[in-house]
C-alpha cells in the first residue's frame, strides 16, 4: 500500500475537464484498486525489477543469488547458441507471421465479401479453442515420416517423403505452420472485425466506378485497415517472439539446436541446467528484442491513427 | 442466401443474376473450401486415429476411415486396461488421470478468469468513474505493465512462488494472473469510460452508495465487454501449457496440457502408441470443444470484440 500513497503523492495530470461537482473518492477508489495493486506489484512489477536484478547474478535456486557483475552478459555475447537461438526464432517469426497475415487477410475478406455466414466464422476459429499442445500432438502425427498421413499422401503422389521434424532444414518452417493452423482463424476474425467497420457505402461507390473485387482489395480495403493491421501484427509478433509449447512437445529443440529456440533455450537453462542468472539474463535479451520490435513497428505503421474518420 | 447478402446491396440493375456466380467467386469459394478442410482435417485425423487398433496402423496407415476399430485407446487412456492389455495393444501401461487434471484445469482457469475480470473490473471502475489524486499517474503505470512480455515475468514469479511455498498448488498456477491483467483494466476502463454520465448521476441523486452503482449499474451495463473479457481469459487460461508446467511436480495440480505432455513422454519411443496419444490428444480437447459448440456465437463476437475497442 506505501508504494501506491507515494504514487499518489505525485501531481495530477487530468486528461478532461474537472467534472462540475467535486467529490473525492480517494477511500473508495483506494479500496478499488487494492487487489488489482497486489498483483501488479508482486506479480509484474517485482518480477520485472527482480527479473533485471537476477541477469546480474548467479543463482541455482538453491543457494542465494551471487552478484557477478556483467559475467552473464558477457557470457551471452560470447554463446552461439545464444545467437543460433536469436537467428531461428527470427526465422521461426518471420515465416509464422509472413504466412499467417496473408492468409487470415485473405479469409477475412472472403468472410466479408463472400458471406456473413456465423458458422463459418466458428469452423475458422476452432483449432484456437485448442492448446498449442494438442495441436502440436496432431501435427507430430501427421506429419510422421514413416506412417503419418502427410507423408503417405506425398508417397502416394510419387513424391519423396519429407522427414519435416526430424530434418534441420524443415523443422522451423514446420513448426511455424503447426502454429499458423492455430491461429489464423483468430487472426482473421481480428481483421473481420476491422473490416466491419468499414463502410459498405465505400464498396458501393467503387463497384459504380466500375472496379473488380481485386482492385478494391488493393485501394480501398488495405488502406482502411492499416489501423487494425497495425495492431494486430503488434499483438501476433509479440506472441510468436514467445514460441515455446510446440517446440516444447515436437522437438525438444532438435535436431541438434536446430529449433532450439529463445524460450526454450531460457526453460532448458533454467529447469534443466538450474542456471536461473544466466537463463535470466537471456530473458532480458528477448524483453530488450520485443520492446524494440515494439517500438519500431509503432513507429513504421503509425498504429494510432486512422484512414476513415 | 449467403450470395445475396453483399449482392442485394448493390442496386438490383447493376446486381448480376444471383444463381449465375462470377468465375472470381467460385475460385473464393474453393479457396474457402480448402481452407475449411485444413482446418478441420486434423480434428477427424485425431478420431480415425484414436479408434484405430495402434498394431494395425501400421499397416492400414493409408486407410482414410478408422484402422481395425477399437476403443482400446480411450481404455488406455482411462486406465481401464491392466498394465499387461495395454502393453500388448502398443500402449505404455500407464494412464491419464483424466478426472483429476480435468478438476484442475477447470479449476485454474475458473479462479483465473473470475478473479482477474472481477479485480481489473474494479481497478478500470476507480480509474474511470471516481475522482482521486494521482489516477492518472498509477493507471499510467498499469499501462506500462502491458509492455511488459509475461514470458520475462516467468523465471522470477516462478522463484516467488516457490518462496512461497506454493510451488505444485493450483493456487500457485492461479495466483499470478488472478488478481490483474493490464490488458483488461485498460479494456474496461475504455468501455466504462464510454457509459453516458448522466446514468450514474441519477442513481447517485436517488441516494445509491458508489459502490452500489458499480455493482448494479456500471457492471451490467457493460455486460457485452465483460462477457467478451470472460470467454478470452478462459480460453487463454485453459490453453497455457508454460507456467503451469513450471509449477506442477505431481498429479495433484496438473491441468489436462501437462498431463497430456507426461503421457507423451511416456509413451514407447520406438513404435509410439499413437492411437492411445491420438485418444489422450481428444480427450483434452474435447472439454473445451464442447463449451465452444454450446457457446459459438458468444466466443466468435468476443473475439471480433476485443480487436475493435
């Protein structure tokens, strides 16, 4: 409770007008943000400040944390499988998201322009009523290099069979799609409801002047729907940079490194090798590569403001 | 029916003949389908599997309907074979304690939905509706909390936890999100803040305590986004895999994801049991399968919902 006195202690910055009858409800408002305070104090705000000050020790759970200065840095810029894992999440990122945008935009318009149908906007989202688990379950499966149904179908058409999870070079790209078949129908509803907002009367006006589907894909929708592009690619990117269930049950982060990625090589540190300073020292570089992701795609897409209106 | 909706909108000269459909739709149409049959083929592949016979999938891996029908899977799964039965079908002879981890899922992911939407619904009332020093400033500071990735907040909760004593509890996997989301304080904030002024004014000439206007007009009024908040919390909750795999050492709090990832592990390395995975896989699906058929329209809107505000 002193923290948030001490916050409070701090002058006001209103952000509209002072309402014509003042009242102070500091008790109440107090009481009200009591719970909400605990938690964000002991499970986001500590963390995150113990989180840093970790990165800067050696620690096994065990025993004390040791301050050791910038030894886990330094460690780190010197690892390369600390640099392997950067470059293949990178990978991992760039093939999740590049696929999964192009195809949730795509349904989404189709689910715009085509239908309103709301069953069909169910069938879309059900694999996200599914874990990333169970999905990478199915995938391990089908994807099996000797009996799963994907190879069978690859041997059937005379083509080669495709070791996806056990080969160095499809791992991620596999990985990636695994996780796209969970998400893009959420994504596309996302965008759907982006595209809602647009009003039919633009479409109208187009199709007097004449202009296909196609081209009013590219002049009229695209463009309105930079706003809730740029949020949506905002929330997708941050959470595909956290990749971890679907490697944690397909690969375990092989062959070899292959697919060890930024999360799964901080758990294997942390839970496996007990080096919670250092894994804690890598969490900071994946917080440090977010905030600039962050802070760069805010500043290309220009998030805040809109096209209509 | 469907056609028509987009077409009917255009003026009935201009519309094209409804049954006669452009060569660009039916290309739209059989993408959709395509689509559609991603989506959905791995849910069927999960049911052929899982009733096949896992000794006669070798063989018959190219039959598209279910391989030596069986319901030997699901009797693995469940424990209902003795060791030796279940070895002799391809299984490990260990079981799924199905019951418990379903308690302890429902049980995490009600305490975490219930208690985060209720604690950030009165945090977003106290930043919104009530006048104190300094809301600004600390609602300025939950917002932060959003930049902040909950993956870096992993390693030190997960040190506090065990420092609490807490380490393989539910409310061990509850606590940390039980309390607070930033996301959600800043959502229903958004929406409280939407609410015509004049309706609490009302209320509170009619001599009604504040609180009694949170509860019986601020709550129910803004009943679509905290419906939208329940079912997105639920399903996130019910879906993670990481934190919990953290937390839990023994059956007594694991949720269905980490004992379908121990059944995994466990399963023979060469020549895995794949129609009892394929059993398991179902198994920890099915819960939230059924609440998505029986709430689909609900779940589909709330999605929409949460990218527009």
């Amino acid at each position: 409770m002193s923290v948030t006195e001490s916050v409070m202690a701090q002058p006001q910055a209103s952000d509209r007008p002072p309402p014509a009858r003042r009242r102070d409800d500091t008790r109440l408002a107090l009481l009200f943000i009591a719970p909400a305070t605990v938690g964000f104090l002991i499970f986001l705000g500590w963390p995150t400040v113990r989180g840093i000050w970790l990165s800067f020790t050696e620690f096994n759970l065990l025993t004390p944390a040791e301050f050791n200065g910038f030894d886990n840095y330094l460690r780190m810029v010197g690892d390369p499988i600390f640099w392997n894992a950067m470059g293949v999440t990178l990978l991992y990122v760039v093939i999740n998201i590049g696929l999964q945008t192009v195809v949730a935009l795509v349904v989404a318009v189709m689910m715009q322009r085509l239908t309103q149908s709301s069953l069909l906007r169910g069938l879309v989202l059900t694999p996200y009523l599914v874990s990333n688990v169970v999905a990478a379950m199915v995938f391990l499966w089908i994807l099996d290099t000797q009996l799963g149904v994907g190879n069978q179908v690859l041997a059937g058409l005379g083509l080669e069979r495709i070791p996806f999870l056990s080969d160095d070079a499809t791992v991620i790209p596999t990985i990636a799609v695994i996780n796209v078949w969970r998400h893009v129908g959420y994504t596309a509803l996302l965008i759907f409801a982006g595209l809602q907002a647009i009003p039919q009367t633009v479409y109208e006006a187009g199709k007097v002047d004449g202009a296909s589907e196609i081209k009013m894909f590219f002049s009229i929708t695209l463009p309105l729907l930079r706003p809730i592009m740029a949020l949506v690619l905002i929330m997708t990117i941050i959470g595909s940079f956290q990749v971890f269930d679907t490697v944690a049950v397909t690969t375990e982060g092989g062959p070899v490194n292959s697919s060890r990625v930024l999360q799964f090589y901080i758990y294997d540190m942390a839970f496996g090798r007990f080096q919670f300073g250092y894994a804690s020292a890598l969490a900071v570089g994946l917080l440090v590569v977010l905030l600039v992701v962050t802070l760069v795609q805010y500043k290309l897409t220009r998030a805040g403001s809109s096209d209509l209106g | 029916m469907t056609l028509g909706s987009t077409a009917s909108s255009t003026t009935d000269a201009e519309a094209r003949p409804r049954r006669r459909p452009s060569i660009g739709t039916v290309i739209a149409w059989a993408f959709m389908g395509l689509f559609l049959l991603w989506t959905l083929f791995p849910f069927y592949w999960m049911l052929r599997t899982a009733l096949s016979s896992n000794n006669a999938l070798y063989a018959g891996s190219n039959s598209w309907l279910p391989v030596d029908f069986t319901t030997s899977g699901f009797a693995r799964v469940f424990g209902w074979q003795t060791g030796e039965e279940a070895i002799a079908d391809g299984g490990s002879g260990q079981a799924i304690n199905f019951w418990l981890y379903l308690r302890n899922s429902i049980v995490v992911a009600l305490l975490v939905t219930l208690g985060q939407t209720f604690f950030s619904a009165m945090a977003a009332y106290a930043f919104s509706r009530l006048e104190w020093r300094g809301r600004n400033l600390v609602f300025g500071i939950f917002l932060a909390g959003m930049m902040v990735p909950t993956i870096f907040t992993y390693l030190p909760n997960f040190v506090l936890i065990k420092q609490l004593g807490l380490v393989d509890s539910l409310l061990g996997i509850a606590l940390p999100t039980m309390l607070m989301a930033p996301f959600a304080v800043f959502f229903l904030r958004q929406f409280f803040l939407n609410i015509p002024k004049e309706v609490e004014e009302a209320a509170l000439i009619d001599g009604a305590s504040k609180v009694r206007v949170f509860f019986t007009l601020i709550l129910p009024m803004s009943a679509p986004a905290v419906a939208t908040l329940l079912v997105l919390t639920f399903i996130t909750s019910w879906n993670d895999y990481f934190w919990p795999l953290m937390v839990s050492y023994t059956d007594e709090s694991r949720v269905l994801n980490v004992g379908l990832g121990v059944f995994k592990s466990q399963t023979p390395q060469t020549g895995p049991d794949w129609s009892g995975l394929m059993a398991a896989t179902l198994v920890a699906a099915l819960p939230m399968l059924i609440v998505f058929i029986a709430f689909a329209k609900r779940i589909v809107n709330s999605v929409g919902f949460s990218g527009i505000k």
